[in-house]
C-alpha cells in the first residue's frame, strides 16, 4: 500500500503530541495522514476519546492505517468493537500498562485492561526497554495476544520527543516498510 492508498490516522496518547514529536512531524509528512483530535487531552475520558477515533474510522474513504503512541494505542484497540469499517493495519508505539495500579496519572487506568484477542489486522508494536509506562514484557505480552509484530527499540524511554524520539528516522523506515506489505 502507498501513502495515498490509505488514510492515515495519527492517534496521539496523553496530553497530545507537541510540535517536536514524531508523529507530529510524521503527520506533516504524509499527504494523507491526519489527526485524531480529541477535546481534552489533558483529561481523557475512554467513552470520549474511543467514541472519537471510531467516528473517524468510520468517517474514513479509503482503508485506515492507524498509527498510535501510548495511550493512543489504548484508545484504539479500545475502539474497535464501534468502528465499521475496515482497518488495514496498526502501527501501535509505546503502549502504556494502563492496568498497572502503579500508572500515573490514574485515570490512565480506566482505558484497560487491553483485551487479549488477536487483531483482524497486520499490526506492529514498538517498544522500549525503559519506558516509564509500561515494561518491554508487557508489550511482548500485548504483542504476541495481538498478533503483531514486536520491535525492540532498545532504551527508547517513552519513544517520544522528550526521550530525543522528535524525527525519530528509525520508526518512520519500519512504519515505511509495514506499509508496504499492506493491502488496499
């Protein structure tokens, strides 16, 4: 699948992705892609944020190719029992353990647990070995009950522009190469 096979959905976690962030500057990249833009981001309510991204799914006019970072990929996979149409594959970074009780803030928690069914799409995960938010193991678990595809990025803290994740060219090669193996 090309860029323009697709629509591209950016699904950014807790407090949004700022202007330094990768999939900030990933979104002015690609032609298609767009954000899903949720009204508190600071507050996140699960019912709000994955009644959001499934409308946005649903409003989609070519196949969807999500790409979520941390809470995001909550939201997401929360999402997925209201979105009608087809998704053709997910590109899940940093998934947070939001069934962690030691999760902060707290309200994180109330996106989990992540259901543990496989995924009706390819997808891939990408995790740290230090995020603050969710173990390398975790992911692996989450990964193998999804069916995807885990990438090891090394000691990537939370993959995002504080951790030095601002372009972050690696992660735009494989998501390049996943979208590729894709159908239309």
């Amino acid at each position: 699948m090309k860029v323009a096979e697709a629509d591209i959905l950016i699904v950014p976690g807790y407090t949004n992705s700022g202007p330094d962030h990768w999939q900030t500057r990933w979104q002015a990249r690609l032609s298609t892609a767009r954000r899903v833009e949720q009204d508190a981001w600071s507050k996140p309510v699960r019912e709000d944020w994955t009644a959001r991204f499934a409308q946005t799914v649903n409003e989609a006019e070519k196949p969807v190719v999500v790409i979520a970072h941390s809470l995001g990929v909550a939201t997401a996979l929360q999402a997925l029992p209201e979105c009608n149409k087809k998704i053709a594959g997910a590109f899940l970074v940093a998934p947070p353990d939001v069934a962690n009780p030691q999760i902060r803030p707290k309200h994180l928690m109330t996106f989990g647990p992540y259901k543990e069914d496989p995924l009706p799409f390819p997808s891939i995960v990408v995790a740290s070995r230090n995020d603050p938010f969710g173990s390398f193991e975790h992911a692996g678990d989450m990964a193998n009950a999804w069916g995807a595809m885990l990438v090891d990025a090394g000691e990537a803290g939370h993959i995002n522009a504080q951790s030095g994740h601002g372009p972050w060219p690696e992660g735009i090669m494989v998501f390049a190469h996943f979208l590729a193996r894709l159908k239309p």
